[in-house]
C-alpha cells in the first residue's frame, strides 16, 4: 500500500498495484475499510471531487455499507449525512447541497423502466449527483461514465470496496478523491 496512503487514512488497506494506484487505466481500486467512519470518509472524498453528472453505482449485499456511504457522499457535499436514510420505501430522494444529491433506491426493481419513468435520465446527466444504491437492478439504464462500487462485508466492521471506473470523467473523478485521502 502507498506509505502516504497508510499514513494519512489508517485502517484502509489498499490491494492495488503501484500501476493501478497511479490511475493511469480504468483500473479497479481496491480499499478495505476498517469500520463505518472510515467508509463515510471514503465517501465525503468521492463528493469532495465529484462534478455534476457524477454517477455512483453502489452494489452489495444487505448490510454491506452503501447507505453508510451515501451519508459520507452526503457529508462531502455539505448535507447533513443524518437526514440520509436508506429510500426503500420511495425510488428517490433529493438532498440540497453543494450539488443536488439525488439517492436512488432500486432495491423493489426488477429493471431500470422505473427509473426511467421517474426522470432519472435528466438527473444522471443533471447538475447534482446522483448515488444509486442496489445498481446492480438498474444496470439496463445507467449511464456508460461512472463509479462501480461493489462492497462486501469482510468483518464484523470492515467492508472490502472494489471501485472501478467506466468511463474517462470517471477515471479523473476517482483518481481525484483517492488523491484526496492520501491528503487528509
């Protein structure tokens, strides 16, 4: 793992090579989390780089911290992460903030048609953020540049993360916020 890397954000262990850590590809990034504040900290540092359109794909099981996450995304657009709840009930919720955070739920969807029918399309190309939790549902219809998430439970609090970028604004983005924990 990069020394600054360790030294900078303890607990998150990183499997990547030196290749990959550079960013130079549309590498995956592989980070371990040690406990809940480490992965909203991840997250506040996708928000701190995110631009408008920005798109993250959260996939995992039940309890594998991606609403976790989104309050950290919260947090780093400046919304306060307790008004962030898991949307089950609702396909979307919108939170005001640095930029429009737009916290999809696809859980109770068999395909992306409901997104669709909801307007989702303007907002993944909109002027807020949109993080979209259970993507793996929506595959169909999310857009070709963005940020997978694919987080598992490794512990009792530790999450093993995989982020992979599709696209080349997502490949800038996600270098940009691995830059940024290496500096906080």
């Amino acid at each position: 793992m990069d020394p600054l890397l360790a030294a900078r954000f303890p607990g998150v262990r990183s499997r990547n090579s030196p290749a990959q850590r550079k960013g130079t590809a549309l590498h995956p990034v592989a980070l371990n989390t040690c406990s809940p504040d480490e992965t909203r900290r991840l997250g506040e540092a996708l928000a701190r780089c995110a631009r408008p359109g920005g798109v993250l794909a959260l996939y995992g099981e039940l309890g594998a911290g991606k609403t976790v996450l989104a309050k950290g995304v919260a947090a780093g657009l400046d919304i306060d992460p307790r008004n962030v709840t898991s949307p089950t009930f609702v396909l979307m919720v919108r939170h005001a903030g640095r930029l429009t955070l737009f916290h999809f739920d696809a859980y109770r969807l068999a395909d992306g048609n409901g997104l669709l029918d909801i307007g989702a399309e303007e907002m993944f190309f909109g002027k807020g953020l949109c993080v979209i939790e259970w993507a793996d549902r929506v595959a169909d219809v999310l857009p070709d540049d963005r940020i997978d998430v694919r987080m598992s439970v490794s512990g009792a609090k530790e999450r093993a993360l995989a982020l992979t970028p599709t696209g080349p604004q997502s490949a800038t983005w996600l270098r940009g916020a691995m830059d940024g924990l290496k500096n906080t």
